[in-house]
C-alpha cells in the first residue's frame, strides 16, 4: 500500500476504529518524506 493509498483509507471514517488488541511497536515509523525515523530516539 503506498502512502497515498494509505491516507485515502484511513481518511475513511469507518477505517479509523481500532479492531483487536494494542500492538506496540519495536522500532519507530519512518517518514516516507525524510526516509528516516521520526523522533530523536526509540523509548
């Protein structure tokens, strides 16, 4: 899915409710502009 695909389906009201349980994660997203993690460091 790329990141316009994804925008276009998460805009969608019913996409936006969670489904199942809280998923952490391991490692930060990165920014598809920057091409690099977000945040200065993983917590």
């Amino acid at each position: 899915m790329t990141p316009e695909e994804e925008h276009e389906f998460y805009g969608q009201p019913e996409n936006q409710l969670p489904q199942g349980p809280v998923r952490r994660r391991k490692q930060r997203l990165t920014d598809p502009e920057l091409g690099s993690a977000t945040g200065s460091s993983p917590r």
